[in-house]
C-alpha cells in the first residue's frame, strides 16, 4: 500500500516458527491462544519466552529493508506480547540497534493502555508502563518516542502529541508530524 508517499513492503519476520509461551505466577505454561483467548489475558506472567527465536532465519531482504530504510516506526502495540517476539530475533534485534532513526509510539496513555493487557504485562516483566518504562525497554533501540499530550518526561526525544484517535484524520495527522520530525 503507498499511503504518505510512503513504499512499504510487509514481511514476516520470519518464516519459521516462533511462539510465545507464557509462564503465570501460578506456574502454568500457556501457549499464546491459551493466555489470551482463553484466559482472556488475566493470568499475572513471571516469565515469557520466544520458543524458535534463537534459530528462526531472517531474509536479507528483511535486514535490508531494516538497514535501508530512512525511518523505522513501532507502532503502539504491546511491547511484550507483540514487538517482543519481533526484537527476540538477533539478526532483527541488532540491525534496529544499528538505525539511526527508530521512533516508537506510546502503547500507554497515563497508566493505562490503548487496548488489550500491555500495562500488565509490562509491570510483570518488570517495567514502568510509561515513557521511563518504555525507554527501559527500548534501550539501545529506539531514538525517539512519541507518547500522548502529559506523558512526555521532558526529554528531547520524547515528543508529545495526540495519540488517541478518534478518526482516520488523526492518524494521518500523526503520520505527517512523526515523517516531518523523523
């Protein structure tokens, strides 16, 4: 799709498999399907693992679309359940590392998440959900943050704007101010 005069191709991040398994406090072992279908995201994680991230192949057309691209966008989706598999990748991991203009957008609005458990389960793994939170676990990453207007902690790479849309103008609106800051 070519939206903002933006190319862009979508690829798996890998074409093996790599699965989230999720250990509860109370010891369970879930499959993804199970914790968040199932479960509905209820049970509280002491650990998650990225079971095929060690040994999951990774195109050179996805490192080189990494490598050559002017920008990289994360968008707002939960860190641990839906970028974490992606930055469990090693080839993937180290050639974000290696951008120079990586900006995340703020899953977190206040204390609370956009959708789904991402507060949750950044707070159980050990995370602030917030900007300190988030550059925590971006560190080494990410280069910018975009969070909602209150959220900023003041830094110059955090920049505040709105980040609840109410419709697809709004989106298009942030669109516009991350590629024109990028």
């Amino acid at each position: 799709k070519n939206k903002f005069n933006i190319r862009c191709k979508i690829l798996p991040m890998s074409d093996d498999k790599v699965s989230t398994k999720l250990i509860t406090k109370n010891g369970e072992n879930l499959n993804f399907q199970n914790y968040f279908v199932e479960k509905k995201a209820k049970p509280r994680l002491s650990k998650v693992v990225y079971e095929g991230s060690r040994k999951a192949n990774v195109t050179n057309q996805v490192i080189n679309l990494i490598d050559k691209s002017d920008i990289l966008i994360i968008g707002p989706s939960n860190p641990i359940l839906s970028i974490g598999p992606i930055l469990s990748i090693s080839k993937i991991n180290q050639s974000i590392q290696n951008h120079n203009n990586v900006i995340a957008i703020s899953p977190f609005v206040g204390k609370k998440a956009l959708k789904g458990p991402s507060v949750q389960n950044f707070i159980d793994m050990g995370y602030n959900p917030d900007i300190q939170g988030l550059k925590k676990y971006f560190k080494n990453r990410v280069n910018k943050f975009y969070v909602n207007y209150g959220d900023s902690d003041g830094s110059s790479n955090v920049f505040e704007d709105q980040i609840v849309f109410k419709n697809e103008n709004d989106s298009k609106i942030l669109a516009e101010r991350i590629l024109q800051n990028g």
